[in-house]
C-alpha cells in the first residue's frame, strides 16, 4: 500500500514538473506557430510533433544520447553545473515533457489561431503595444484552450512509459512511475499488484481527460 | 483633415491595392462593391498593414513611407479603429472595454470627457452588462465610445452600420454627426451604401478592384435618383479616348 502511495505521489509530481516544464515555451511556440511567418517554421513544427509519431522508446533513446554522460547536453550539464539527468528522477520528468510537447503545442495553436485577429488589431489602436495586447487580449481569450492542453499533457505525461524506460531505467523508489511499476508486476507475474496499480491510472486519466473535454467545451460555447 | 495617399501599394491578396490622392475634409467616405479595397485601406490607414510602397499622411502628419522603411505602430497614430462588428473584447464587460482604451493612452484628451460620452452614445444603462448580452446597435455605442475615450485625431469606421436595422442605423448616424461636429473628431467612413455616405460625408472615394475610380462630393458622385447609382469617373492618369 505504501508503495503504490509512493508510485501515484510520484507520477503526480512527475507529471505536473514535466507539464510545468514545457508550459511557458509551449505557449510561445504554440502563439508564434498560430500567427507568425518565420524560416524554419515548417522543421520546427516537424520536430515538435515527432514524439507523436516516432515510438516513444526511440524518443526515449534519443534522450539517452543527448542526455548521456558523453552526450551534447549531458556533458554540458554534467561538467558545467554537475548535474547528471539520466537514470534519475530527471530523466523521468524530461521523459514526460518531451512526450508531452507535441500535445500541449497543437492545443495551444488551435487556441492562438482561434482568437479574432480583428481583437488584436483593435487593441492596438487603442493604444497597447503587443506584449499588451498579448497579456490583456490573446492570452486570456486563449486560457481555456491553454487549460486544456496543459491537462492534455499531464495525462500524457502521467501516462509516459517507452521513453522513461529509456532513460530513466527501473530504479525503485526513484524512477518508478504508474506505468513502469504496473509492466514491473506483470513480468513478476504480480497481477493483483499490477491491477490496484492500473485502476489508479485510469482514475487519473479519466479525471484529466474529463476536466479537459469539460475546458474545451466551455471555450467551444464562450466562442 | 488632410488625408494624402502618395503612390501607395499594397498587396491584398487577389488585387493590387494602388492609391494616390489627397483629400480635404470633415468626413470622408470610401464606397465601393466587396472586395473593392475599402478595408485594406483602411487597416493601411490604422497601421495594421503595411504598404510595399508610398507614403500615408494625415495632417501632415507622416503615418508610413516605406521609402525610409518609416511605420508608425498602431498604438501610435492615435486613430480610433471601429470595425463592422464594434470588435469588443469578450472577455470583458463593457466598462472594462471602454477602460481599455482609455488606460492604455496616458495622454488622454480632456475634450473627451466620460460624461459627455456616455450621454452623447448613451452608455451609462450598458456599463455592468456584459458583451453578450448587447444587441448590435448597443455594440457599436460602446465601440464608438471606447475609441473615442482614446481621445483619437480621427475616426476609422469600418461598415459600422452593416448589421443594424433601420432604427439603430438612424440613431448611430446622428450619434456620427454630432462626433463630427461637436467633438470635432474627423470620420474615415467605409460603406457600400450610398445613403449613409450622403448623410454623413462631404467627399467620397469611389474604389473598384484596388483603383480609385471617382473622388468628390457625394452629390457628385451619386446620381440624385432613388436607387443612388453613382457615376464612374475614370481615373486622372487615364488617357481619353
């Protein structure tokens, strides 16, 4: 009981850390993919959705050569601020936030492109420069998409399993999340455990995906 | 007003937007069929689009002259922007609207008083409603109103009547005259329909498909008969034939 405590606390935190993680550069990219015109859009929007596409234990593999020891960003951070990511709680929640990016990005450009250029064009002429405009117009007129995407992610990333194995590996009281813990059972043939396990995860999920058909509902009727 | 467009253009998708006039006066009209450029020019005027090339002056004033690469931001040009639907902000009740404006313009003039505002459009009753629950002609009063709390140089209305019947129509075209007059605020008013343009403006300019066709007076430019047909003129460039 202890553990599976311990299991659900832990994805929770996992999965609200990588949805934190990715919110603010979700949002900007999501606004200037839904209104801007810049080279290289086309690659970045590729490169966002290929979590979406790829399977996820190849993200996670990718990850794992970046984020390696002898890795770009590894040694990077290893050898500048001492900070080892992979098999550890972080790779876990960098897992999530990659797997979770795609989602989050495409709601929040769906929400961008939804809000009325004419708002915006009336909004400067009467007086506000465009972070303004962005903070007092487009951004509320969006929050319910934002909303939306952001628990869109967190059940992603609750759910994340391929791309954590990956990278984080199956470390008891460290990495172990929801979907590690119900695939470890099962190879234990533990099924009970993976049972209790598995009902909790599809609690959270239903909870997640309610509240956001519930936000995209209300933004459907507000429009 | 003194409103000159120097050999300006812009690309507007299916046409080439080509203009140059200067044009003198209180109120001045752009008519012309859908699709005729009205709008674009308007949106040139507020500074929302950017001409390719030319220059935009309103009282001497330089807006933009893509010479120089020189574009006044919107927020800039103090041009009060009323589009065809009044563009109110949804998320926000009606007082909240018109505070918008007048918060974001410090310089705020004080010829433009609240008060007389919200008894010359008739606001006061609107204040705690929110955008929803306003019909059309109670949306383009408090647009009217929000635009004008930003103590504007002059007014761009874009078909501001299209979607009102023949009541509001009539209250909201006094309510323009008495913008003209009394506050002295100049009108750039886009409509496809002469008899508002009649009413209220003392020159027209005719476009069709990105060209000036016919400026003047709209007793020039409409034929006094019931169905207001106006007169093509052709351009002054144009050789006679």
């Amino acid at each position: 009981m202890h553990e599976n405590l311990q299991i659900t606390a832990f994805s929770l935190l996992v999965a609200a850390a990588g949805t934190a993680l990715i919110l603010p550069g979700g949002i900007a990219l999501g606004w200037l993919l839904a209104r801007k015109t810049w080279p290289g859009k086309a690659l970045v929007e590729t490169l966002v959705a290929l979590p979406l596409v790829i399977p996820p234990v190849a993200t996670g593999l990718i990850l794992l050569k970046l984020f390696g020891r002898n890795g770009i960003f590894g040694a990077w951070l290893s050898q500048t601020f001492g900070v080892d990511i992979v098999f550890t709680w972080k790779a876990v929640v960098l897992a999530a936030a990659v797997m979770a990016l795609p989602l989050l990005v495409r709601t929040v450009r769906v929400a961008f492109e939804e809000v009325p250029t004419r708002l915006e064009h009336v909004a400067r002429t009467l007086g506000s420069g465009p972070w303004r405009v962005f903070f007092t117009v487009s951004l509320p007129l969006a929050a319910r998409g934002i909303c939306a995407g952001g628990v869109l992610a967190f059940a992603r990333a609750l759910g994340e399993f391929g791309a954590t194995v990956m990278i984080a590996g199956f470390i008891p009281g460290e990495t172990v999340t929801l979907s590690l813990g119900i695939y470890h059972h099962v190879q234990l043939g533990q099924d009970d455990r993976a049972l209790v396990l598995l009902v909790i995860s599809a609690a959270l999920a239903f909870a997640a995906v309610a509240v956001s058909e519930y936000l995209l509902r209300r933004r459907d009727r507000a429009s | 007003m003194n409103l000159v467009f120097d050999q300006v253009q812009f690309s507007a998708g299916r046409f080439l937007l080509e203009i140059s006039t200067s044009v003198e006066g209180k109120a001045i009209g752009l008519f012309g069929d859908s699709g005729a450029g009205k709008t674009s020019t308007v949106e040139l005027l507020a500074g929302l689009r950017r001409a390719q090339t030319g220059k935009i002056l309103v009282d001497d004033v330089v807006l933009s002259d893509a010479s120089r690469r020189y574009h006044l931001a919107p927020e800039k040009r103090s041009l009060g922007y009323v589009p065809q639907d009044g563009a109110l902000f949804p998320h926000l009740n009606v007082l909240e609207n018109l505070r918008y404006g007048r918060s974001a313009s410090p310089s705020a003039n004080p010829a433009f008083k609240w008060d007389a505002l919200a008894e010359t459009l008739r606001i006061t009753p609107l204040l705690e409603r929110r955008i929803t629950a306003l019909s059309g002609g109670e949306r383009q009063r408090v647009a009217l109103a929000r635009a004008l709390l930003t103590s504007p140089r002059l007014l761009l209305l874009d078909e501001p009547l299209s979607s009102l019947d023949a009541t509001h129509t009539t209250s909201i075209l006094q309510m323009l005259k008495t913008i003209r007059d009394e506050l002295h605020v100049p009108l750039i008013y886009v409509s496809h329909q002469p008899e508002e343009l009649v009413a209220l403006c003392d020159h027209v300019i005719v476009l069709d498909r990105g060209r000036i066709t016919a400026i003047g007076q709209p007793s020039q430019i409409f034929e006094p008969c019931s169905a207001f047909r106006y007169r093509r003129k052709s351009p002054p460039s144009a050789p006679s034939t």
